[in-house]
C-alpha cells in the first residue's frame, strides 16, 4: 500500500518505472543501499535482542542479546539505543481459530507464514480477508491457481493505481537521476496527502466516489455489497491495486468475492452463515497482524519496566523521561519511510547536540504534573491496531507531544531546534 518513489530513500532513487514494486525488486534495491553506504559491513545477524535496561549511574543502556546460533546470551553496552524494529508481531500473526479446523482435508496456510515451494497450481483457494494481504495474494494466486475466493466480512476500498505514467516516463527519459526522482516523489508525496486529506474532510463523497470507481471496474452483475464497506475511507487504510489486477481478475473469472460470516470449516471448505459451502483445496487465513513493539525486547530503567501505554511519544519518536532512546515509527497514511528519515535527522541533530554541550544523555521532559489528555496516535479502526492499542504509546494535546503526520514533522524539524525548552541535555 505505498510506492517505491516515496517508500524508498530521499539519498537514493528508486530505480525502477513501476511504483508498486515485488519483494525481490525492493529486497535488491535495500541491499544496494546497504552496500553503497557500507551498512552491510557493520551488521551482527542472527541475533535478537532479549532486553535493554538503562543505568542511570554509568549512563548507558545494559542489552541482552540472544545467539541464535550458538542459543547462548550475552550482553554489551551502548549510549544510544535506536529501535528500528517496526511494530508487527513478524512471528506470531493474528490467527483466530475457527470451529471445524480439524475437518478440513485440505492447507490451512497464515501468509506470514507461506512456504516459498508451497505448490497451488489448479486449486481452488479461499481467501479470509479483505486488507491489503488478501489484495495482494488475489491476483498473484490467481495466475496459477483454478480460482480464488476471497471471503470478507467487511469490504475494503480499492483503489486501482496505474504502473505506468507519462509523468515519470518523461522525467526518467529526459532529466538527471537526482531531479527526477526528487520530482516525482514529490508529486506522489503530495497526491497521497491530498487524497487523504480530501478523503477527512468530504467522507460522504469520498466514499461514494470510490465505491462508484470499484463497481466500474467489475462485472455489471456483481452485488455492490461486495465493495461496499460500512465505514468510511481511512477509518481503516485504503489499499492499493497495480493496474486494477484484482479487478481484473475477477472479470475474467478467475476469482471472486463473497461477502458473508464463517459458521465453520467442513471437510471440503467453509459452510457460511447463509448456508453456502465454498468448496476449496487450500485455504489461506489473511487474517491480520499483531502488535509487538521493540521486537519483544522488555525495555526497563534501573530495572523498572518501561510500560509503553503509560508514555507520551515526543515528535513522534522519543518516550517521555525515557533518556537516549529513539523509537521508528511509520506512517499509517503516507510511506513508513517518510517518518524514519526525519525521526533519523532528528536522532542526529540530538546526538550533536551531546557532543557539542559534553552532554551524556538527552530526553524529552515531561513533568508528573503535565496536564496532557493522552491520545491514540494512529487514527484508524482496524483490528490490529485495536488489538494492540494498549501496547502503544499516547500521543498529547499540545506542541510536538501531539504531531504525528508527515508535513507537520517536517515543518516541525525544519524550524525546530534541539534545545527548545522540552528537551533535557545532561
């Protein structure tokens, strides 16, 4: 559900025509970076860290660090702790049970956990799910499958995205590498913010002329129900469809959608609750994330647990009191590396400010008697962040404690400066 142009990096161009890129294409693309700017060289793998206490006596942050290897633990010592791990559960994906598993006689497959020698040519294969997973498995499963089904309970919105354009063809063609990528990520940063930004303020319209864009694109005699979701655009994220191959496929009959509730798996598919057997081979459940931030490393200061529900996010990166801790977060309606590149400017610009001041350790302040009514930072209703809501940290009422969209960010570092009264440098 992002582009290249804008998922990739400021420093480096995307260097590809098609915005909506593979795993391999974006895989080679971050292993290219990583070379050219010798990353790979300074990179320990097959490691996982275990826990980082603060110590406030030596000022430093105390890791356990488990070997996978070797399934031993050991520790080292470090300033700064920058956490770049995402907050997914990349292990463990939300994966509710249904009534009949045991019954079927065919794969139940999670997709974040698909085998890449799974062999699914000429099955008939049900989808549960309607995100972006279930968007993005549809028209690749159909290529080689016999049919596929993606069961929803709720439709999302679709919006078909064009992978080629004049606009690029012509600045790639005839413009420096540099300027034309500055251009059209520009362009692209721009219109998401605008579709986003329209869609907030005129969710009525917005609503109707999406749903009016995915009917267009299917069958005459499909049931509108099917793309009709009951809330409006952005309460959960809208996803995005290359070429309209999801539509696409469903018009040449080699998928489908149903929309209707799961009673229970039976022997040959899924009996719904108005009665009708999908009839499947191999089912795949496309049925969410979970939340696990920091990896799942229990963060703590002299040995007290930092619980992350109790902590306000200060320009949307740094924990209230916590010192020497910078947190990566994305975006959940713009590119996640649009957020990471301005919480690193910032990470910099405060380590700077260390040395410049002889300063061992840096954090936002936030006094016991603050006032703040705490916020949910990621304004969306979908379950995943409804799951995990309370792993989370707030976001604030007032000043960088309640930023969290990319051009107040941005403006926010531009005419920010280190030490601007909130800021701690000891």
């Amino acid at each position: 559900d992002s582009d290249m142009f804008t998922l990739g990096f400021s420093h480096k161009p995307w260097f590809k025509k098609k915005p909506i890129a593979d795993g391999d294409d974006i895989r080679k693309y971050i292993r290219l970076v990583a070379k050219e700017r010798h990353i790979d060289e300074h990179i320990s793998y097959e490691k996982q860290l275990v826990s980082a206490d603060f110590d406030s006596s030596s000022k430093k942050w105390k890791l356990t660090v488990h070997d996978n290897v070797k399934n031993t633990n050991f520790t080292i010592s470090c300033n700064v702790l920058q956490m770049c791990t995402g907050y997914y559960d990349y292990e463990k994906p939300y994966r509710p049970q249904f009534e009949g598993e045991e019954s079927f006689k065919g794969d139940i497959i999670h997709p974040q956990l698909w085998k890449e020698d799974y062999d699914y040519s000429d099955k008939n294969i049900v989808i549960i799910g309607s995100g972006a997973t279930a968007i993005t498995l549809l028209p690749n499963l159909a290529d080689k499958a016999k049919h596929v089904t993606m069961l929803q309970r709720t439709p999302s919105f679709i919006l078909p995205l064009p992978q080629d354009s004049k606009f690029v063809d012509i600045l790639q063609k005839y413009f420096p590498e540099k300027f034309a990528y500055f251009c059209i990520r520009w362009r692209n940063i721009s219109v998401s913010w605008f579709l986003y930004t329209f869609c907030k303020a005129f969710p009525a319209y917005s609503k109707k002329q999406l749903i009016k864009t995915m009917k267009k694109l299917l069958p005459e005699n499909l049931d509108i129900k099917h793309v009709t979701p009951p809330y409006n655009p952005w309460e959960q994220r809208l996803c995005i469809s290359p070429d309209a191959d999801i539509f696409k496929c469903i018009r040449k009959g080699k998928a489908s959608i149903e929309t209707d509730h799961i009673d229970r798996f039976v022997e040959n598919g899924i009996l719904l609750k108005s009665g009708e057997t999908l009839e499947c081979d191999t089912i795949v459940t496309a049925t969410g994330l979970n939340i696990r931030v920091f990896g799942g490393a229990k963060l703590s200061i002299d040995g007290k647990e930092i619980k992350m529900s109790e902590k306000f996010l200060y320009r949307g990166m740094m924990l209230d009191n916590v010192p020497n801790l910078f947190f990566y977060g994305g975006y959940t309606n713009a590119s996640w590396t649009l957020r990471c590149e301005i919480t690193s400017e910032w990470a910099a610009r405060y380590m700077n400010q260390m040395d410049k001041t002889n300063s061992s350790i840096c954090y936002p302040h936030l006094p016991s008697e603050h006032g703040m009514k705490p916020k949910n930072g990621f304004d969306l209703d979908s379950g995943y962040i409804k799951r995990g809501r309370h792993l989370l940290p707030n976001l604030g009422d007032k000043g960088a404690w309640g930023n969290y969209a990319f051009f107040p960010d941005l403006w926010g570092f531009t005419t920010g400066k280190a030490e601007d009264g909130v800021m701690k440098f000891e």
